[in-house]
C-alpha cells in the first residue's frame, strides 16, 4: 500500500475520533451534565468497582500523569470521588467513586449510550465486526512497538 493511501487512512480515523469527541461533548454540554467527555472516562472507568491506582487509570483511560490528576482534582472537588491512600504505598492513592458519583454514572450511563447511538446508525452487525476486527489490529501493532 502507498505511504498517501496511508495517510488518508490516517487522516480520516483521527478525524473521525476527533468528530465523535466534539459531538459527544456538544451534547454533554447542551444536556448539561456537569462533566466533560474526559471526566466521563474517568468515572465509567472507576464504576467498574475496581480499585484502581492513578497509574493504572491513566492506562485505562489513555491519558498522561499531569492531565489526569487534573480531571481528578475536578471530579474530587464535584464530590464524585475520593483519593485514598494507598494501603501498601504510600506514594500513590487509590481512586473510588462516592456515592454521588455512583449515582452520575447510573445517571448518565443511558443517556450516553444514546449520544453513542448516533454514532453507530446505519452500520450493520458485520460492520461492527470488521471495524472491531480493525482498530484491534492497529492497536495491537502499535502495542507491540512498547513506545
């Protein structure tokens, strides 16, 4: 395949997650639900019940240490969730959702599934399986690069 062919590709896959970002905090927005598409991350993240260091989200979530700890200074100071130290470390905390932000999440989870929905209409069900087929190949080559 040419190297252009490569960059349309390209161009066209970080303009279309740059497009579902903007719409969904368009709608964030208009819906005013208090939170940003990043904070969003963050929370459904943290909703699994899992406990989970800074590191770890920050893996979780594809986001570097100085970004995050913003996003979790604000979801802290929202009241929707809390750093604890850490039982085994006490350089790091463990992060856990209160029961106001348990409750955003229970929220809003149906009301961003919609937002998604908007996203995905008019595909079918073998779309879906060949662009999960897809993003998985490109993420698994870059993951083996260990950048």
């Amino acid at each position: 395949m040419a190297k252009e062919q490569f960059s349309q590709y390209s161009f066209l896959l970080d303009r279309t997650a740059r497009r579902v970002k903007q719409y969904a905090q368009q709608k964030f927005k208009l819906e005013a639900f208090d939170i940003t598409v990043d904070q969003w991350l963050v929370l459904r993240q943290l909703a699994d019940g899992e406990q989970l260091s800074q590191t770890e989200l920050a893996q979780r979530v594809s986001k570097d240490h100085p970004t995050l700890t913003r996003i979790l200074d604000i979801l802290e100071k929202k009241q929707l969730l809390l750093r604890q130290q850490h039982p085994s470390d006490r350089r790091s905390f463990q992060l856990m959702l209160t029961t106001e932000g348990e409750e955003k999440v229970r929220h809003l989870r149906p009301k961003i599934a919609e937002i998604r929905q908007q996203a995905w209409k008019n595909l079918t069900e073998q779309d879906f399986d060949e662009f999960k087929r897809i993003l998985t190949t490109i993420y698994d080559n870059l993951n083996q690069e260990n950048v």
